[in-house]
C-alpha cells in the first residue's frame, strides 16, 4: 500500500514532536459520537487509506497519526470529529493537542509504503489472549479540542487494523449483492477488550453522500 504523507513538525517546549497526515484526507468519511459506539463512516477510499494510516501508527512509535475527519455526520447531524493515533510509549497528554496542532506549519510531502491490513477471518479468534484480564494490548481513548485520541500499543494497532480493511475489502461487493439490505458494518469493543474503557468503534460503509 502506498500512503500520500504531509510530515509536520513543531515543539512545546523542548519536546518536538512529529505528526503525520494524509496529504489528502479523505473527502468521504465522519467520525461521531454516538451512545454506546463512537461512529465511523466511509466509502472505499476512505476505509482504504484510514487502514494504512492504522497500521502505520503501529510501526511509528514516536509520531502521532492525525486524520481529519471533522464534519457533521450525514444522517444524525452530529457535529463530527477529528481523529489522532498514537503508540503509548509517545506519553503525549491530550490536553495540550490543541496548542500543538496551532503551530503545525504546511509541512513536506512523503511517501510511504507498508503492506495493506489483509480482512480478517471472521469465523476465528486471531487474539484470544485479548479476553484475558491481564492483557495490556488495549486503546485508551480521550476526547479533546474536537478530536478522538486512540492511544495504544503496536501490537493492538496492528491486530485491529482489519475493522477499516474488511470495510474496504467486502463492502461494495456486500451492497451490489444485497440491494434490499445494504448496511455492511464491522465494530470492535464493548465485550472484546480491545478498549480499556470507553465506547467501542463502529465502522459503517456509505457509497452514498451528500453534495458537499
């Protein structure tokens, strides 16, 4: 997978830090809020290129990963958010995004390739020792400033990376099939210790969206 980058850096302090984007964030995704779930929309080429951005958050230990995706979400009208995504051994406190997003500059373009996050086989377990109680692999998640953070461990990032993947994979196929039910979804959380507390994530598959 080939991943289009804008490479940002800034200090707070005598800390600088690194923050990668999308050098086009996706034009066709929303990540909102909802009850028991926080909510993810996206067409193909979306759930495509947030699946590489996932899986490079893993292997980038010492950047945070920002994805724009703040906009008001097609069918609830909820205000939407941006989301961030980075290794926990990075230590970086939320509270002070905001302050570190205003003094990121235009930043330099860079392309990066990493192999894409194959579907999973849903029929099996790949991570059973995720349900154990001492597992440590698990997102934290903060809300701050508009944004959704997702703290978490290589290992977690790499092993979840399918949510957004088998989106990309099975969806368009799945809604040509199925005319009288379209909804193709995928979720993580709530039961499957994957967060260690919080909402769950809940990926759903739009082809179709409003006119900007």
């Amino acid at each position: 997978m080939k991943l289009l980058l804008t490479i940002h850096r800034a200090r707070l302090g005598p800390t600088e830090f690194k923050v990668i984007r999308p050098a086009r964030p996706p034009a066709r995704a929303a990540l909102s809020e909802g009850n028991w779930y926080l909510h993810a929309q996206v067409d193909q080429e979306a759930a495509q290129l947030i699946a590489g951005l996932w899986s490079l958050a893993g292997t980038s230990p010492r950047s945070l990963v920002h994805v724009p995706l703040r906009r008001t979400d097609p069918e609830t009208g909820e205000p939407g958010l941006d989301l961030v995504l980075l290794h926990h051994s990075l230590q970086f406190a939320p509270s002070r995004w905001k302050e570190l997003r205003a003094r990121l500059g235009p930043g330099l373009r860079q392309t990066a390739r990493l192999p894409g996050p194959a579907p999973r086989d849903l029929s099996a377990d790949p991570w059973p020792q995720r349900h154990h109680k001492e597992n440590r692999d698990r997102f934290h998640q903060h809300l701050r400033a508009g944004t959704l953070f997702l703290t978490g461990s290589a290992r977690v990032f790499a092993d979840t990376a399918w949510l957004f993947a088998d989106v990309a994979h099975r969806a368009p196929g799945y809604v040509v099939a199925h005319p009288d039910h379209q909804h193709y979804c995928t979720r993580m959380g709530h039961g499957d210790n994957s967060f260690a507390a919080g909402s769950g994530l809940h990926v759903v598959y739009r082809d179709r969206w409003p006119e900007s």
